[in-house]
C-alpha cells in the first residue's frame, strides 16, 4: 500500500512539474456587433453564448481579443468575471469608443506589472491614423508575471489594417520597435490581414520574433472564414521571442453555433525557455 501511494505521489509530482510552466494564450477576433441585423443568424445576439462557453472550455491563461465593441465588453466582462480580469481601451477615443484590442488574463495565474495601449501611426502615444490606413488600429501591451514561474512575459495584442498596404508594413515595423523595448520573452499576436508568407513579417524575425505555427509545426489552417461567405484565408498569427511553443491550434469545431465569429480562435500552448 505504502509503495503504491509512493509511485502515485511520484506520478502527480511529475505531471506538476511537467505542466506548471505551461502557458496558453488565445487570439480571436470576435466580429463587432455594430452590423444589428446585417448577419442574419451569425449576429452577435445568438453566437455570444457559444463564444462564453468556448473561452470558458479552452481556457487560456490570456486571451487577445480584436474588434471588441462596449457590448461585448459588458457580456463578456460578466461571464467570465469569475476567472479573468481586463485591460483595453477603445481605439477612437483612448477610452470607451471603438474597438477595443482587450486582453483577459486569468488573475490566479498571471500578475499584470504593466500595461498600455499604442496607436499604429507616426505619432503612437495619441488617437490617430498610420499612413495609408482606413480605421485606427491600436496595440495592447501588458507585462506579466508567471504566478507558478516568476517569470516576466510581454504580450502584445494587435489589429493590422484591412485597407491600407501601406499602414501594414509601417505597423510592423512599429511593432518591432516595440518588442525591442522588453527584455522578457514577448508573445505577438492578431488579426495581421495578411497572410504568412507577405514580406511585411520579415522585421519580425530580425527582431527574434518567430511564427509560433512554425516552431511546432502546427498546420496551417483557415482563420477568416467570413461566414463561409469569402474566400478562406490564414490571417490571424502569433509569433514569439525566447519562448518554446509547444502546441498550435486552429479551434474550427463547434461550440454551440455554426460560427462563433467569422474569425476562428488560434490558441498556443508555450513553455518558457
């Protein structure tokens, strides 16, 4: 009996230590609600549910969102109050109007040191537009530390234009000043509105930020669906610095309703270096 509470003893110490310096981060673009009526049953009033039990099921310890509009905000402020807090600000008024490119983290495991929000523009410590872009497009930056690890991550959750060629090449490059600024490992990701392989990326991995996909080997799988109504495309990305990803996942199963958004999540399991 001793012995075989020993070997279980031994087995749960092992699992512990395989697991406690796994993080998992999730990017979704949500689809904002202003289109009332305009997307037919894919509106924002019969998928928010499905898109609370699917945060809730996969669990991520922080969660970039994009295109996050105040209602949503309230939704999911409540039903994930038992769990997550959130920082964000809109991006037309560096308060409350607009899209906001929140993060959610889970309080019992991260420690927010810091956080921020930038315009991707010449002048990114005020409201604006960059360059050649249709909407403000902002990036949420916060500091934390691993409660299990003491550990400090950055992670920088974005929104490149959907428009403007221009403000997406000059938005990168911005975003490699930022990386540049934290010693820590830092974790990148988003909407970017461009496919991997466009030469927009190629700061990043001058900068030492790598495509997660890549580092595992994980599949490269449709993100931007439209609602089956555009051509499938991978524009939703996360990318890495001094960090091992251990698991890339695309999540395009069902959660309730046929589309949770016209984005799919991608959710990335790391283990710190």
């Amino acid at each position: 009996m001793k012995k075989s509470l020993s070997i279980l003893c031994l087995a749960v110490l092992l699992l512990t230590s395989c697991t406690s310096t796994q993080l998992t981060f999730m990017s979704f673009n949500i689809r904002n609600s202003s289109a009332w009526g305009e997307d037919g049953d894919n509106d924002w009033a019969h998928r928010r549910q499905a898109v609370a039990n699917m945060i809730m099921l996969e669990s991520p310890d922080a969660l970039g969102m994009q295109e996050m509009l105040p209602d949503q905000l309230a939704y999911l402020d409540s039903a994930l109050a038992p769990q997550y807090d959130r920082i964000g600000v809109g991006r037309d008024d560096g308060k409350e109007e607009g899209e906001n490119m929140c993060i959610y983290y889970k309080r019992d495991r991260l420690s927010l040191l810091s956080w921020s929000t930038r315009w991707l523009s010449a002048t990114p410590d005020s409201v604006s537009f960059g360059w050649d872009a249709a909407c403000r497009r902002t990036v949420t930056e916060a500091t934390f530390i691993d409660k299990r690890t003491q550990q400090p991550i950055a992670y920088l959750n974005t929104h490149l234009d959907h428009v403007g060629p221009a403000a997406r090449r000059n938005s990168i490059r911005l975003l490699c000043q930022i990386a540049r600024e934290y010693a820590c490992p830092v974790v990148l990701g988003g909407d970017m509105n461009s496919d991997i392989n466009d030469t927009i990326f190629t700061p990043l991995s001058e900068t030492g930020l790598m495509p997660a996909r890549n580092l595992c080997n994980a599949e490269y799988r449709t993100t931007f669906t439209g609602y089956g109504k555009y051509p499938a495309t991978v524009i939703d990305h996360f990318f890495v610095r001094n960090l091992k990803v251990k698991s890339f996942r695309t999540l395009d199963g069902n959660y309730g309703v046929p589309y949770i958004s016209d984005h799919h999540p991608i959710l990335m399991k790391l283990k710190s270096n």
